[in-house]
C-alpha cells in the first residue's frame, strides 16, 4: 500500500501539472467585454467555455487573438459588429435563446 502513493503522485505530476501550465499559459479571461454603442455587451467566456464544445466553436481561425486583431482591420474578415452578430445571434437561434438587443446589449 506505501509502493501506490508515489507511483500516483508520478502519474499526477506527469498528467495534471502540464494541463494547468497549459490554462496559466492561455490566461483565459472569466468574462469579456465588448463597448457597443446600444449599451455593452458582458460576455461571459467561462459559461460559453462550458457550453461549447470547443474553442474553434467561437475561435474559428483555431489561433486565439482579440476578435479585433482580424475584425475591422483586415479587409478580407467581417467587420466586429457583423461578425459578431452572425456568430453569437446563429449560436443563439440553434439553441433557442433569445435574440432580443437588449438582451445582451446592457445600457
């Protein structure tokens, strides 16, 4: 029974200390906010996180930058407020949540 401790803190230092290096490294914020002119949008990525069922669900370039590191400046990618509206309002209707501005919109 003392042989079985230290092989199952080996096997925890091996499998679980490099996915919590992994999330320190990615500094993954609890909730984002987007200024919007009808009142800004609290997007909360750790619920959304939880609810998809990958990054590249949201993150469709697979790399993880600001939206507005693509959005609004370069000329071959949506602006911001299209490119969220597409992605967040097409989410919402396939799963039969509300679509309504003020919804997300807060003033």
């Amino acid at each position: 029974m003392k042989i079985l401790w230290p092989i199952a803190l080996l096997v925890f230092l091996f499998v679980a200390a490099p996915v919590q290096s992994e999330q320190e490294e990615m500094k993954v914020p609890d909730e984002v906010t987007f200024p919007a002119r009808l009142g800004d949008v609290h997007f909360s990525h750790i619920d959304h996180a939880n609810w998809v069922p990958d990054c590249t669900t949201c993150h469709h370039t697979g790399a993880y930058p600001k939206c507005s590191s693509c959005h609004g400046v370069r000329e071959d990618a949506r602006r911001k407020t299209d490119a969220f509206h597409m992605q967040c309002k097409g989410c919402h209707q396939e799963v039969g949540l509300s679509t309504a501005c003020a919804d997300c919109h807060i003033r």
